[in-house]
C-alpha cells in the first residue's frame, strides 16, 4: 500500500493550518509543501515563514518540496523551520547536486530529489546512493490541477532496477495529477508514496479520499 503525502498548494490558504491539521486527522502519512519562487516555476507560493507557522499543527513529516533557483542557499532555512524531508531538483542543483543532499543530510534532514518529466532517469542515477527519496514528477512543475502524464511511469522502473543493481533501497514519491484514476497505475510502476493535491482537498471527503487513493479497491 502506497503512503499518500497530500499537496497543500489545493488546500484553502485562508485557513492553511485547519487544512493541515484536517488532513493530518483523515490518515494522510506526510504533509507535501510546495515552494515556487517564480524563476525556477512560473508560479510564487510559500517560503520557510508558513512551513514554520505550520509545524505546530500536525506531528507528520513535512516535505517541503523547493521548486526554487539555488535551492541550496535555503535548504537550511527549511530545515530550521520544522521540514523533515527537503526535496531539490535536478535541474536547478545541477552542478550542485551532491553538495546540496550532503548539505540537507548534515542539517539532520532527509534529502529527496525531483527529476521532472523531460529530464530522463540516468541523470538521478549517480544520487541513488546518497539521496533519501527520489521524487518522480508527474505534470510539469508550478500548478496544482494539471493532468497526470503516464509516460513517467516507466522512470520508476528503470530507477528501482537501477536501485536493486546498486543494492541501495530509496523509496520513490511521484507527485502531480494523482488520482482514483490513475493511482492503481503509480503504485503498481512502484511508486511507494503518492503525492496528491485536488483529488484530496477537492473531495468531498477527505478521510474516503485518501483511503481510495491508498486503496483503490476500497472504494467499490
Ligand atoms: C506541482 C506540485 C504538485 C501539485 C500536486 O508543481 O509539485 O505537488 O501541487 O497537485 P495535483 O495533485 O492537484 O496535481
Ligand atoms: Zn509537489
């Protein structure tokens, strides 16, 4: 069964700390925090300030997912804030990749890595052995509500093969137009945690929202 980590970037921003504790109480497994900066993604969302500000209302790992230009100038600013799993990409670490994972690690956190759609695979396979959770992105990052795109599947695959190769074990989230439809397929590619924004915080019961996503044959 999949751990799901709910996206709050769908949730109600007026009231951000009732929807957390709401969905931390309806079986959610993590807290999935979208950070944009508007360069990296042309969206702007939340900084360290509300992770902060959100810690206190719900015991569950936060993963704070920086969708943000030199992510390691501000990995310690999200540690500090209460983030239990700092997720950086690829594509804007770059030649920083390794110090930026050793970095988070070093700060006490888990370290996770986002590869987006276009980039392929191999280029998170030198990391596998250092990184905590590798993070397969499912739309292009920087909205909410986008459609899922199926073609990724195959990148977990190649990245557990790969894993069972080194004899190294990550758990792989994949994060992006998740839902009753298409969850059964994530999981069965091997995706171990379901990152889902509007299936969750759009339904009208989150608690039956998530046992689905969870468990797709429950719903029947
Ligand atoms: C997109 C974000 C996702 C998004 C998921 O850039 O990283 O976490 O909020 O939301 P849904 O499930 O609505 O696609
Ligand atoms: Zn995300």
């Amino acid at each position: 069964m999949p751990l799901i980590a709910p996206s709050i970037l769908a949730a109600d921003f007026s009231k951000l700390g009732e929807e957390v504790r709401k969905v931390s109480e309806a079986g959610a497994d993590f807290i999935h925090i979208d950070v944009m900066d508007c360069i990296f993604v042309p969206n702007i969302t939340i900084g360290p300030s509300m992770v902060r500000s959100l810690r206190s209302y719900s015991r569950l790992p936060f993963i704070s997912h920086l969708m943000i230009t030199h992510p390691e100038n501000h990995v310690k600013a999200f540690a500090e804030a209460g983030s239990d799993v700092i997720e950086v990409h690829i594509e804007a670490t770059q030649k920083h990749v390794l110090e930026t994972i050793k970095g988070i690690q070093k700060l006490g956190k888990k370290a996770g890595l986002a590869v987006n759609p276009p980039t392929p695979i191999q280029e998170a396979f030198p990391y596998l052995g250092e990184i905590d959770l590798l993070l397969v992105m499912s739309v292009n990052p920087g909205f909410g509500g986008q459609s899922f795109m199926p073609e990724v599947l195959p990148k977990i695959r190649k990245a557990k093969d790969e894993m069972e190769r080194l004899g190294s074990r990550v758990p792989v989230e994949i994060d992006g137009g998740i839902n009753m439809e298409n969850c059964a397929l994530a999981t069965r590619a091997g995706a171990d945690i379901l990152a889902a924004g509007t299936s969750i915080f759009r339904a009208p019961d989150m608690k039956a929202a998530i046992a689905s996503l969870r468990d797709p044959g429950s719903k029947d």
